[in-house]
C-alpha cells in the first residue's frame, strides 16, 4: 500500500497545469477547461483585459464515493467544481464528523489549505463529480504573471466563507427541526440558481449527512421531515423533494 507522501505525489502528478503556451493542442484523451469557463462557472464578472485567456486547466473526474481532497495533505492548488456535488467534512480528536458543507457546480474547494499550506478538511464526492483544478503553482509563484487569475480566486474563495458563515447563522439561532426547513429552503435556492426547478429535486446526501451538517440527530431530520409532509408543505419519496408551499417551508416554526 502507498504511503500518504506517495499517494499525495501521484495524486499531484494527475494535476499538472496546461496552458496554451505550452501547447496548443492537447491530447485527444485528456480533458481541460479554458480560464473562460472557470470564470463562467464561479460567476465572476470584469471588464479587465487579461492576455492569459488561453490558458488550460486540467479536469479529473470522480467517482461516487471517491475523496477529492483529504485533511493534511499538502496544499497543491485551488479546485472548482464543474458538475456534481461532495461534501466537505472535519472529524474531531474524539472520531465526532462535522459536515462543513455541501460543494455543487461553481463552488471552489481547497481554500482552507493556504492557511497552513495543507488541507483542513476532507471532501469526498457524493456523486460522480468532475473538478477543474487551479494550480498553486499558477497563483502564488514569484514568477507568476497572472494577478488576474490570483484575484480571481481570492474573489471566490470570499465568497465561500461569506455562503458558509450565512449558512451557519440561518441554522443555529432555530430549534432542531426548524433546521431542516431551512436546509431545504437553501437547497431549493442552490439548485434554482442552477438554472433546475426550485419545488422537485433530489437531495444528493443522505439525511445523516443533513444532521451532520446541521448539528442534529439523524432521528431528528426524520421527524422534521415527517412534520413538513403531514402540514403538506413537502413531499418526500425517497431523496427526492416536492415543496408544495414555500411560504410555508420559510415561515416553519417561527
């Protein structure tokens, strides 16, 4: 079996950047994305002139299941997610799990590693998930030339403290089950900036997962759920949800 040192080395050597300075044409096997693209999928907007628009950056494709980054593994670069969703987990000293939160398309992972230039945090894929990754190398280089690219990141990785430590206040200040409404609330938010329907989709975690991340019990996401289907605010098959009164899923146990 590899040794940790090992697996981050061959994991490393998967990510090598590609810009069309160094090639113009890459192999028919291999899959990249245009600085554009990060740009359209993090949603970040300028008017600047920017001369490295042709550069590539490499994409890897995960499996259900498969971890994208792992707690302590040497900081290596920014990731955005492309299609798919992962969850971003801690485990504390006593073996507790705290889901942080839950990266869909457009999000950027790995910011919590330049702190101490390895990752905080484990981010495993709940579906088969593709991620365009943004090399350390490319941001913080003396020999950089790309500012635009660094601010860029900086931009996005803002943004995600700012949707996280939101997503924190919107649970706490609530009673257990008044959580879970609200999880749903914005995950229909999530999925409709998306471009996908805001009343029927399907939850990609698992209700363990929803108490993880909400700080409840299993057993109490069930009862929420419960609750929500008997007031006919929701339907439930499954993982899939119907939100049949929004005003009514917001205004749950105010």
């Amino acid at each position: 079996m590899l040794d940790f040192q090992t697996q981050a080395q061959a994991t490393a050597a998967l990510w090598q950047p590609r810009t069309s300075r160094r090639t113009s044409t890459p192999k028919s096997d291999e899959r990249y994305s245009t600085l554009q693209e990060l740009k359209t999928l993090l949603q970040y907007e300028d008017h600047q002139h920017n001369d490295n628009q042709g550069d590539l950056f490499r994409r890897r494709r995960l499996k259900e299941g498969q971890s994208a980054l792992m707690m302590g593994q040497p900081f290596d670069g920014l990731y955005v997610v492309r299609l798919g969703t992962l969850k971003s987990l801690i485990t504390n000293a006593d073996g507790g799990m705290h889901v942080l939160s839950f990266p869909m398309k457009g999000n950027l992972l790995g910011f919590d590693g330049i702190y101490k230039n390895s990752y905080m945090s484990d981010v495993v894929a709940l579906t088969d998930c593709d991620l365009i990754r943004i090399p350390a190398s490319e941001l913080f280089s003396s020999q950089r030339n790309n500012n635009h690219l660094e601010h860029m990141a900086y931009w996005a990785s803002s943004r995600e403290i700012t949707q996280e430590q939101m997503a924190y206040s919107l649970t706490r200040s609530v009673r257990s089950e008044a959580r879970v409404a609200r999880f749903l609330q914005s995950m229909s938010q999530r999925f409709a900036s998306l471009g996908y329907s805001p009343n029927r989709f399907i939850l990609p975690m698992t209700r363990r997962d929803i108490g993880h991340h909400l700080s409840v019990t299993v057993e109490t996401v069930s009862r929420a759920f419960s609750a929500l289907v008997q007031l006919g605010i929701i339907t439930v098959y499954f993982r899939e949800i119907n939100i049949l009164s929004h005003d009514a899923l917001c205004s749950f146990d105010k």
